[in-house]
C-alpha cells in the first residue's frame, strides 16, 4: 500500500462579512444587580430603598435584577460579592459596588453618581 500525496484546492476568499452595529444604549440608562440571601428583612429593605431611590431620580430609565445567593451561589463569583445585600451598577460604566440595606440614601446616590460628593465648607 502507498501513500498519495493529496493536494488540497485553494479555497474561494470569503465575502467580506460586515459586522451588526451594536444598539445604542441611553448613557443614562442604569442596570443594576441587587444581590441577596434569601428573604430577609435586610434583604427586603434592600430591594424597597433602592426601587423608591430608583424611581425618585431614574425615573423608568433603569432595570433592576435581583440575585438570591441561596438559589443560584455561583453567580456571585463573576461580580465578587462578598457582603450581602450588594449592589452592582452594571451600566453605566465604570462597574460600582454599594453594601448594605440602602437605606442611607445620600450614600446611594453618591454611589450610583446620581449626586456629586459634598465639598466640604473652608
């Protein structure tokens, strides 16, 4: 038995491939990611700070998701979240992190860039 020496044909270039431009998001557009652990009453107060904060200065130019760490604990790798409730502003970048029950709603504010940081008086 002997080998055959098989020579390929050369392929046909490929038509240039435009790529689909990207939607536009609103640069005031707020996605946010609110990790808890189960039903707890921080966990609760959490969520109903942050809708009434949202809802006061958003407006409806926000999303929120919300991530039980007891249903799904893998999902708190990709954003590093060590403290629990957490919030992950997503969008618009850069990625911030607030903790706690968001109950200090100057804090949140300051955090989500929503409100500039006090000058302190000379």
């Amino acid at each position: 038995m002997t080998a055959r020496l098989v020579r390929k044909q050369p392929r046909p270039p490929r038509p240039a491939v435009k790529a689909k431009p990207l939607p536009v998001r609103d640069a005031d557009f707020y996605q946010l990611r609110l990790y808890v652990a189960g039903q707890t009453a921080r966990s609760a107060s959490a969520l109903h700070n942050l809708e009434e904060i949202c809802e006061k200065h958003l407006r409806g130019k926000y999303r929120i998701e919300v991530v039980d760490l007891l249903v799904n604990p893998q999902l708190a790798r990709g954003d590093q979240i060590f403290a629990v409730p957490t919030l992950v502003r997503q969008l618009p970048p850069p990625v911030k992190k607030i903790i706690g029950d968001l109950s200090n709603i100057e804090r949140v504010l300051v955090g989500l860039n929503l409100r500039p940081l006090p000058v302190p008086a000379p």
